[in-house]
C-alpha cells in the first residue's frame, strides 16, 4: 500500500509539493478552500477536496485521518496556520510538517506540536547561496532531474553509530556528503565519524534510491 500523504493550502508552494509527492509514488490527498485550486491538481493527485482546514468534520469527511504525514503548507495567513494545527494534532495526525513565514511564527507551530517546521524562502534562500559556491555541482543535479541531495534527522537508534555502521552506500546506493551537527555542516567525512544525538545528514543520490531509503529506513 503506497504511503499516503496530506497536503493543506494549494498556493503556489502547496500546489508544488503535493504534484511532486504524487510523482514520487505517494498517494496525495489535497485539500484548499477556494474550489479554483482544487480543480487545477485534481487531474495530478489521488484525491483533491475542498474543504475547511479549521474545521475537524470537513477534514474527517475528506480522509486526513488516513494519512501518514500532513504538510501544512498555508504561509501568509498565519492566524489560519496555527489554528489548522491545532486541529490536526488534536485529529491524532502523526507527522505534521507546517511551512512558516517567520521566526516567530515558527516557535508558534513548534509549540503547538508540529513535528517539523520548514521556512521554504529561507531555505531557497540558503541553497541560492550554496548553488553560487558549488555551481558545478548544482548544475549537474538541476540538468539531472533523477538525482537530488536531501536532509534527514538521525533516529535515537543512530546515535552513536557511525558511517561505517549505517554502510548506505551498499544497502541504497546513496553517499552521506555532510553532517548538519549545530550551526556547522561537517564535509570531511569518515567512515569511522560517529553520530550524535540531533545530527542531519545530508544525502546524495538518485531520486528513486531516496524514496526507498525514505520509506523503509528511520536511519
């Protein structure tokens, strides 16, 4: 059974997300409240409705309580964020990622219980930069739409593991290129370096071999 996968607010950051989820093999329930949005991805998902984000019988009628993650992904209208996530964890919803707008607003999903919090412009904004310093590097994986770099938390089962232990490269073909450990990204890597607790590591690799590891590990 594939992986089912809620996303709420069909903006232009939304609409994108849940179209690549569904190319990714998830099944995707889309949810908005303006019927326009609705209709533009229902062709690209499994299922799209219109529904009341704030209101717990409307995403009940529309199966959020079927998905295994819900990305919340309504930016601007931060009242109606934060109200959205409280109803979702208050539905039982396991793994909520929420898109937030500032800082503030981040502390305020965080403390509700969102499980990750993303801050889509300051990421753009980090990986432009990152794009400039390794040009060549970027160019290859944006004239390469099969292969992508990714960030994962480690597990509480990883930590005190090492690279060795983990041995990615042969269970998924994937190579661990960095260690997000505080406010510093480690890129000389060993195979005896051992993780701590709260480490990142970021990944390379193609896109299906990520999916796989995404589905069937929790590092």
């Amino acid at each position: 059974m594939k992986p089912q996968i809620g996303v709420i607010g069909l903006g232009k950051f939304g609409r994108s997300c849940a179209i690549r989820l569904a190319q990714l093999g998830f099944d995707v329930l889309a949810i908005d409240e303006t019927q326009s949005n609705v209709d533009s991805i229902k062709d690209d998902v499994a299922v799209a409705v219109v529904a009341d984000s704030t209101n717990p019988a409307e995403l009940e009628a529309a199966g959020i309580t079927n998905c295994d993650t819900v990305v919340l992904t309504i930016g601007a209208e931060i009242e109606h964020s934060v109200l959205t996530a409280v109803v979702l964890k208050e539905m039982g919803i396991r793994h909520l990622v929420a898109r937030a707008s500032s800082d503030l607003h981040g502390r305020l999903l965080s403390r509700i219980g969102a499980d990750q919090v993303v801050f889509p412009e300051h990421d753009m904004a980090i990986r432009l930069a990152n794009r400039l310093s390794l040009s060549s590097l970027y160019d290859f994986l944006e004239s390469s739409p099969d292969y992508d770099i990714l960030e994962f938390p480690i597990s509480h089962a990883a930590e005190g593991k090492t690279l060795r232990d983990l041995d990615y490269r042969t269970r998924f073909e994937l190579n661990v290129v960095g260690i997000r450990r505080g406010g510093e990204i480690l890129i000389t890597l060993h195979s005896d370096d051992v993780l701590e607790p709260g480490d990142r590591l970021i990944i390379l690799g193609s896109v299906a071999n990520l999916h796989r590891f995404a589905s069937q590990t929790r590092l």
